[in-house]
C-alpha cells in the first residue's frame, strides 16, 4: 500500500534519525537529491520551505557513492527525488524509486548528452571503477544547468503546489544567475581562443563543447602524486596539443604545480561540484573557478 504523505515523512525522519543526522520536521515538504549542484537548486527553489537531503559525505564521490539502506529508505520517502541522469551515478538503477515522485533532469536535453569512450581506473582506497560511455556532468554547461533547474522546479511545483508562486518567483531568479554564470564562461571561451587546455579528469567536456574549449583530458587524482609513467604521458600530449593551460580539478600538492610550470604549463584549480564545497555554494565557487580561469587566459 502507497505510503501517505505523512507516513512518508514520518519514515524519513525516523531513518535520518538512525544514521545520526537531524531529524527533519515532518510536515515540511522533502527533495533527495543526487548530486551538489541539484541540491543547490533545490534548496534556492525551496526557499526555506522545504528540507533538501544529500546524503552523500563530505569525502565521497557522489558519481560513486552507494547509499546504504537507511540512506535508501529516506530517499524513497521524499516528496521529490532528483536525479542527474546522463549516467551519473549507479545506485539509482538498482533501487526501486517511485516514479510519481522522481525526476531525471537531463531527461529534455537527452539527445544533446555528450558519448564518451568507457574508461576503468582507480582512485585511492576506492577500487576501480568505470567513467560511463555518456559524460555525465552536466551542469557544467550553465545553459543544461538551467534546464535542470527548471525541471526541478516544475516537479517541485507539482508536490508542493502551496508553494508554487514562491518556487517560480525564486526558479526565476536562479536561473538569472545561472544566465550570469553563463556569460562569463562564454567569456572564459572567447579569452582562450585556440588555446588548448588539458584537465586532470574526463569530466569538463560539457564545460568544453558549450563555450568552444580545446580540451583534452588525464585521469589523475589532485591528491596523490603523479607517478613517472603519469607524468611522461602528459609530456607527450603537451607535445600532441600545444597545451598551455592545466585544470585541476580539486587543489594538488605543491610539487605538483611545481612541477606543472617546469613543463610550461599554468595551472588552474576548477572544482566541477559534484559534491558540496567546504566554503560558499555554487553560485560563488563557479563564479570564483571562472573568473581565475579567465585571468589565467589573459595574462598568458
């Protein structure tokens, strides 16, 4: 039997409540969220007038996150479950979600998702795992990120119709800013010209093919040292690519950007927000990514 409304909440406090998180009040409306940047939305949409649950911890991936039953079982609960689509993230295949209550964002740009060759490799104590054969971070291209923002909204709008003047009003405003992050990466791709640029992860191809980048991509992570092999790799594809400009995409070791400008490289550090930021949101971190990538770009 469908759970009521109540129920639902009532659950979702009481399984918040046993992976020693704050139980959330049980008559405000709730959306589970697969990633930062939905959670994000969510929480602008919402105004205050609703809980957003992003179970995913602070240290995880959330591309590779797997939720536990608990962590299931308020997911299901939710008033509204917003998913990334593109392939990001497994656990949504494998758990049983309602379908009245869940939304895939990139459902109405799917044709304009981006293929990508499958890639397996290792992070870490992580074990290996695979890069899907669709690029999956979306919302690095403002433009979809508007898109999953509105149909964000329109979901929300659907559970939470009390609310609706107060979601559209604030899905207005985001999506002002979201039109502001826009302008300026185009910006970012008119200072770089035929630049090329080379980023420590396959996950900026929607930042590239949006603002007309010359990107080309390693498979490194920003907290382990590169290894002899990793780095005569990069060599050659400087080589290849004439690239000036590296991205990471989280704060490497100082011997690593050290190194980086004994190759001729100026490197740049770009967190793709897949995850909540220890500082400031979305908005001001993507704001703050841009605009030191620009004035890398032009001071080259």
């Amino acid at each position: 039997m469908p759970l009521s409304t109540f129920s639902r909440r009532a659950t979702l406090g009481l399984m918040l409540s046993t992976v020693a998180m704050p139980v959330l009040a049980q008559e405000r409306p709730v959306v589970a969220t697969a990633n930062y940047p939905l959670a994000y939305f969510a929480e602008r949409l919402g105004g205050g007038a609703a809980d957003v649950l992003f179970p995913v911890p602070a240290d995880a991936d959330p591309s590779f996150w797997r939720p536990g039953i608990a962590d299931i079982a308020a997911i299901q609960a939710a008033d509204v479950i917003a998913l990334n689509g593109a392939g990001f993230a497994t656990w949504p295949t494998k758990a049983s979600l309602p379908r009245s209550r869940t939304v895939d964002t990139s459902a109405s740009f799917s044709d304009r998702l981006i293929k990508t060759d499958t890639v397996t490799h290792s992070h870490g104590d992580g074990g290996q795992h695979s890069h899907t054969d669709t690029a999956s971070y979306t919302w690095l291209d403002f433009t979809l990120a508007s898109e999953q923002a509105g149909t964000l909204a329109d979901a929300m709008i659907r559970q939470m119709p009390e609310q609706a003047d107060m979601i559209a009003a604030n899905r207005d405003a985001l999506l002002g800013d979201l039109a502001g992050l826009n302008t300026r990466a185009a910006t970012v791709g008119a200072t770089a010209g035929s630049t090329a640029i080379i980023t420590s992860h396959p996950r900026y191809q929607y930042f590239g093919t949006a603002y007309g980048l010359d990107i080309s991509a390693v498979d490194w992570d920003a907290n382990e040292d590169p290894g002899p092999a990793q780095w005569a790799a990069l060599e050659d594809m400087i080589a290849a690519t004439g690239a000036a400009v590296f991205i990471w995409e989280a704060e490497p070791a100082t011997a690593s950007r050290e190194r980086m400008a004994t190759l001729g490289l100026t490197d740049v550090v770009f967190p793709p927000l897949a995850n909540r930021p220890a500082e400031g949101d979305f908005l001001t971190q993507m704001e703050t990514s841009l605009q030191q990538i620009e004035a890398v770009l032009r001071d080259r």
